[in-house]
C-alpha cells in the first residue's frame, strides 16, 4: 500500500495523490457554504484531469439545493459539480452520524437531563456501517449510478429515545435558549444565511446544524 498526501486547498498535492487512480473516494470536508463547495469541486477537477474511471463522495440524505439544512444544500451543489464533469460518479447519501447525536446532548447525558429543542426521529448511522458501506460500493464499481439510496441505520431514535437508552431524562428547550447555548461538536445556523454560524466546531462533517 502506498500513502500519499494531499489536500483539497493544494491542487499539486491532490494531482500526485490521485496519479494512477482509477477510482477516488472525496470525503466531504468540515465547512458549510461556498468554501467548502469550492474545495469539493477542486478536488472534482483534479480526480478529472488524473483520467479517474470514477468519483465517490460522501453526500447527505435529503440533499436537496432547497433543504433547510446547509450542508444538504452545499452537496446538492458539490453532486452538480459531479454531474457536470462527465466522469461516472456515485454519491453516498449517508445518513446523520450517530456521533453528532451524541454531542447534541453532551453534558446533558452525564447529568442525566439533557435540554434539547424539540425534535423528530432520526435514523442515526454509525460511521463504521458508513464506512463498511463505502468499502463495499468500492470494491463493486459501478453498483450505484449516481446517489445511492439513503444510507441509514435501521430504527429512528428520537432524542428522548437516547436519553432512555441512557438512563436519562430528556427535556424540551426553547429554541432561543438553545441557540444561545452553543455546545462542542455541533453548528448552530442563523436563519439569516449571510451571518456566521455559531457554536461550531469544525471536524465531523457529519454535525447537523439547526437551520429554522
């Protein structure tokens, strides 16, 4: 096995780490909006001019250029980008990561009364079944033509189902409140688009945002 680095600000240094590839695997990066957009495409463009048969990349289900959740948006613009290169490509529509679900409630879960906005189900995922499903897709070139299904773990836990599952109890917090609370390991989107997020700790792309 050979280990070659790159990354998605250095053009150079992606073109050598893809040299002699035949399919590459861009994992979506840690920032929202048109700069992490940009990185995607980025690396699109190298994997093109490298002659790669295929891209994989690791999208959202429920991407959508109309969802109120930021990071659906930017990958329904990143899978355009895969669209537009000409070059065969399958888009993971993973499901939230079971992690993020777990830094949502943070401190709340240790005291046992975590404070959380109202919520609905959610099929959290863990990452090694992502990357299992990944491997596979991989190892099976061609399988998925373009998005996959969603990928998603099995039952739809709401948050007061983790906190049982913690031995906790969940109470509901006004979103203000909330907001005004950020927490490790998670973003809290502004409802104006042009403002900073806040509360936000780069390093799980997988992190939902609150997005009214």
């Amino acid at each position: 096995m050979r280990v070659r680095q790159g990354g998605f600000t250095d053009p150079d240094g992606l073109a050598h780490a893809f040299e002699g590839a035949t399919q590459v695997l861009i994992v979506s990066v840690d920032r929202l909006g048109e700069e992490g957009v940009r990185r995607h495409r980025t690396a699109i463009d190298v994997a093109v001019a490298a002659g790669v048969r295929r891209i994989l990349y690791t999208a959202h289900m429920g991407t959508s250029p109309t969802s109120r959740f930021q990071a659906c948006r930017d990958h329904a613009a990143t899978e355009e980008a895969l669209r537009a290169s000409g070059v065969p490509y399958t888009s993971l529509r993973n499901g939230f990561h079971a992690a993020s679900a777990l830094q949502f409630a943070g401190h709340g879960l240790a005291t046992g009364e975590p404070a959380l906005p109202a919520d609905g189900p959610v099929c959290w995922t863990a990452h090694d079944d992502l990357a299992e499903a990944a491997a596979v897709i991989l190892a099976d070139e061609g399988r998925f033509e373009g998005p996959t299904p969603p990928l998603t773990g099995a039952q739809a836990l709401t948050f007061a189902d983790i906190a049982d599952l913690a031995g906790a109890t969940r109470t509901t917090a006004p979103d203000d409140t909330f907001r005004g609370q950020p927490q490790h390991g998670w973003c809290v989107q502004p409802a104006d688009a042009s403002e900073e997020p806040t509360g936000c700790v780069h390093g799980d792309p997988g992190v939902p945002a609150l997005d009214h």
